[in-house]
C-alpha cells in the first residue's frame, strides 16, 4: 500500500532552519521584548499624568477584546468546532477509504 505524501506546511522553526530548543529560546526572547515594550510605551505616552496603571489596564484590556473576538469567529464561523449535531453531516470525509464507503 502506498503512502500519501506529506502536503502539511512547514513549521516556522523549520523555515528558520532552527531546532526546536533554539526556536523558543528565540521566541522567549521576543516575548520579553514585547513585554519591555508595552511597558515603556505606556509610560511613554502618560508621562507627566498619573495615568500609567489605567494606559497598562486599558492595553491589557483591548488584548482580551481581542482575543475573545478571535474565540467567537472561531466558535461560530469555523464548522470544525461545531458539536458534531451541528453539522447535519455537511463535512467531508477525512480520508478518500472513508469518501469511498
């Protein structure tokens, strides 16, 4: 019996051509980057306002927004996470075995 070849997307640690324990080392890295930098663009912005606690809680605050519209787009317009009852069968057969029965 043959094998179906691969046609999955490479990985971004692959594209880099990094191995798994250097690719998050670099993405630690970025996150802590990212992190500074929220921080001083905060404090950047309410300098001389008192303000800095309320900027830092309204960034965090506009990232769960997004994030929870990410979870309802997903939760509503991709059929793959609707409960199977759902569906009314509308999705296509995972393997061409299964198409074929």
């Amino acid at each position: 019996m043959e094998t179906e070849p691969d046609n999955s997307p490479p990985s971004k640690a692959s594209l880099l051509g990094l191995d798994g324990l250097n690719f998050q080392l670099l993405d630690g890295v970025a996150a802590g980057i990212f992190g500074v930098i929220s921080v001083v663009i905060a404090a950047d912005l309410m300098r001389e306002t008192s303000r800095f606690n309320l900027a830092q809680g309204f960034g965090f605050l506009t990232l769960g927004a997004i994030a929870l519209a990410a979870l309802v787009f997903f939760a509503l317009l991709m059929p793959e996470t609707r409960p199977d009852s759902a569906l009314d069968g509308h999705i296509a057969a995972s393997s061409p075995a299964q198409a074929a029965s």
